[in-house]
C-alpha cells in the first residue's frame, strides 16, 4: 500500500505536502528517508513533521532549492 496525497501547497517561499500514512508506516520512517527525499524533489533541505496521528506534512522553502532547478 501506498501513501495518499492529501494536499499539495505551493507557495512562493514554501511548498508542502500533506501525506496519510497508511497502516505500518510512521513519521520517523519519513523523517530518516528526508535526505533522500530532498534529492527527489530536487531541493536541499526536506523537513518532516507530524499534522496529527497518521498524517505528515513533507516541506521544503524557496531558499532550499537546488540552482540547477
């Protein structure tokens, strides 16, 4: 299983994406992934935080944005 997308922002400084975890995953598995996920999304720094049980909020801003982007 996969996910769901909750909501997608994307701002002028800051992006983010609210994701539902589904059953057997947890924030921490976000949050030592983020480097990887930083390079995913082509930005520098990936941020993970916890929206409420079963929910993360995935977000970078403007300034962490490769060059080559």
């Amino acid at each position: 299983m996969l996910p769901l997308l909750v909501k997608v922002e994307a701002g002028e400084c800051t992006d983010r994406l609210t994701v539902r975890l589904v059953s057997g995953q947890s924030p921490a598995s976000f949050a030592n992934q983020a480097d990887s996920l930083a390079h995913g999304f082509r930005v520098l720094l990936c941020r993970v935080r916890t929206a409420s049980p079963g929910m993360i909020i995935l977000g970078w801003s403007a300034a962490t944005r490769s060059p080559s982007r």
